[in-house]
C-alpha cells in the first residue's frame, strides 16, 4: 500500500502546486489549471481514445519486433565471441545517432504509414533489450557451464538450461525500459508526420494554441507507458525465478 500511496500523495501535491500557479498568474491560455485540463480530457475522450489505438498499435508491434530481434541477436552473440566483437560497437553507435534525424528519413523511404513510426519504435526499444540480454546470457557461472559441459551437454542445451533462465531476470528488466521509451518512439515517429496517433494530435493542438488539448494527450501518453510498464511487471512476476 505504501508504493501506492506515497506516489498518490506526490501526485496530488504537484496538481494542488500547479492549480494554485495556474490561479496566481491568471492566464488560462499559458497554464490552463489542472481542472481545464480534466474537462478537455472528458470532452474529447472519443478523440483521444481513437488516436490513442494507433499509437499502441505501433508500440505493441514495434516493442514486439524490437524484442524478437534484440533476443535473437544477443543469443547469436552470447554464442559465437567473434560475431560480439563485430556487432557491439555497432550497437553503441546505433545509439550514437539522434532518433530525431532518423525519423524523417524512414518518413521519406516509407510514406506516413505506419512502418515508419513501428522502425522508430523498435529503433528506441532495441538497444535496452539487447544490452541486458547480452549481460543475463554472460551471467552464467564459467564453472557450472564447464562441469555441464564435462556431462556432454550441447552449446544448445546449455542456453535452454543455464543461459536463458539465468537472463530472464536481465531480460525482463530491459524489457521494462524499453515498454516505457515505446509510446514515445511511437508519438515521435507520428510527431514528424503521421495520418492518426497521439503524435498527430499534439501537432494539431500545439498549431491551434489548444493548451488543455496538449496537457491531455500527454497524460495520455504517460497513462499508456505506465500501463506497458506494469503489464510487463505483471509477466515478470509470473515467469522470472528472480521476482
């Protein structure tokens, strides 16, 4: 109860701060007060729940394709030392490179469909996954894996046995980071250019001074990643040995 209720009561004194800023400057159209905030979300809930399907659409299937790659390629690398040699240094430049710069490129290769924002997506989500794979599947105990390996065990069913349990807690926890950063890969990617999603409604609201608009789509965004975040708590409870 305790990691409920503290948070709730930080929450309800930063919205008590900000209603009582809000009334001391006196200008709605700068800081609109919490409570416009609250009543713009009411009123365009239809709005922001339409666009909000195309941004967790991209999420989901860009977290996914980021966790399948991330994982295949870190068991690739975990197995053969000379293919980590050559892949981990273009992992950190992979990271090297502003998202902000990709994403107009993948704009003009691949239209404003959603392909764009799913590649920004796993762009984001990669890189947390695969560090922390590559980290869990190198946690095995070198003298466990020699006396396995004494017993005749494979390469194969030394990462069935050992490896992959032991990086399920590593796993998970890259896995976590990357569900938060995926609503906002998603919400870049659409931010740049997009036909529906969070991002293009905060474009629109930014360019018609709806100030209360843009508060509550980026609630909106924030609700959606913590949502991700405790769903794969959620999973990692269920099927981590070290949760």
């Amino acid at each position: 109860m305790r990691n409920i209720i503290y948070p709730t009561i930080g929450i309800l004194i930063l919205l008590l701060i900000w209603q009582l800023l809000a009334a001391a400057i006196g200008m709605a159209w700068l800081l609109p007060p919490p409570s416009s905030v609250v009543v713009s979300l009411i009123d365009n809930a239809p709005l922001l729940a339409h666009h909000s399907l195309y941004t967790v659409a991209e999420a989901l299937i860009g977290l996914l394709a980021a966790t399948v790659l991330a994982c295949l390629i870190a068991v690739v690398m975990s197995l053969i030392p000379l293919v980590r040699k050559i892949c981990y240094p273009l992992l950190l430049i992979s990271q090297m490179i502003p998202i902000i710069v990709l994403a107009p490129l993948f704009l003009i290769w691949f239209g404003y469909g959603m392909l764009p924002k799913i590649l920004v997506v796993v762009l984001i989500c990669f890189f947390p996954i695969a560090i922390n794979m590559i980290v869990g599947l190198s946690a095995a105990d070198e003298q466990m894996l020699l006396f396995y390996r004494s017993l005749g065990a494979s390469r194969g069913q030394l990462l069935r046995l050992i490896r992959l349990p032991l990086a399920l807690p590593y796993f998970f926890s890259g896995l976590r980071i990357a569900a938060a950063y995926s609503i906002m890969g998603a919400v870049i990617g659409e931010w740049l250019g997009a036909q529906s999603g969070l991002g293009l409604l905060l474009t629109r609201a930014q360019r018609a001074f709806d100030l209360p608009l843009v508060l509550a789509a980026i609630i909106v965004i924030i609700l959606l990643s913590c949502l991700l975040f405790a769903i794969i708590k959620i999973f990692e409870k269920k099927f981590s040995p070290a949760s």
